[in-house]
C-alpha cells in the first residue's frame, strides 16, 4: 500500500532551468518519470532528436509545428503528440511564445541528437 508520507511537493522555480524549460530529472525526485516544462519563443525548439522510450507532448498554449520521422503535425492548445520509442522528432514553436509538458516516462532521460 502506498503511503502518504511519500508524497511531496517540488516548485517549479526550484527545479533546473534554461532559456526555453525548467527541467525534472525524476531520479533527483524518486521518481520513475522526468519532464521538460517548455515556454518557447517563436521560432525555437530543440534539434532532431529520438528517445529509447515514448515522449508524450501536452501543447498547453500556443501553435507548434512537431516533425516525426517523415511526417509533420500541426498542434496547439490542447493537442497531445505521442512520439513512439526512438522515432526521430523535433518541434518548432510558432505565433506567440507556446506552453507545453513533454513527459519522459523514465527518471533519467536519454537523448540522442540527430542534427
């Protein structure tokens, strides 16, 4: 049975950050899961890029154009991207600045760079 007494919580303000996320590394946090918290510019977003595990991406705000393999796929607000196990992706955020989960279901997250 889980216990209550496990449960804590992390502020964002806290947690590793860069220009365009904020960074949970879940094996810093006991936790089986990590993600990226992104607010990208215009214009940004990482390189190609594949994972050995699904990503799951929830598109809070704003437009964002995700190539996947060979296959590009327009998102916004409220829009949920599954990448599958290694399948190279990238995304481009565009219009006004954008807000989204990428969820790594690993605690450590592994990536290899394409591009």
């Amino acid at each position: 049975m889980n216990d209550d007494r496990d449960a804590r919580m992390i502020r964002v303000e806290d947690l590793p950050a860069g220009e365009n996320a904020e960074t949970f590394n879940g094996h810093e946090h006991r936790a089986s899961v990590s993600m990226f918290l992104s607010h990208n510019r215009p214009g940004t977003g990482p390189d190609l890029h594949r994972h050995p595990y699904e990503e799951i991406f929830i598109v809070q705000e704003g437009d964002v154009l995700f190539t996947v393999g060979e296959r590009t796929i327009e998102a916004g607000a409220g829009d949920i991207i599954l990448v599958p196990a290694n399948a190279p992706h990238k995304f481009l955020s565009r219009g006004e600045r954008h807000r989204q989960v990428s969820i790594h279901p690993a605690a450590r997250m592994e990536t290899e760079w394409l591009e």
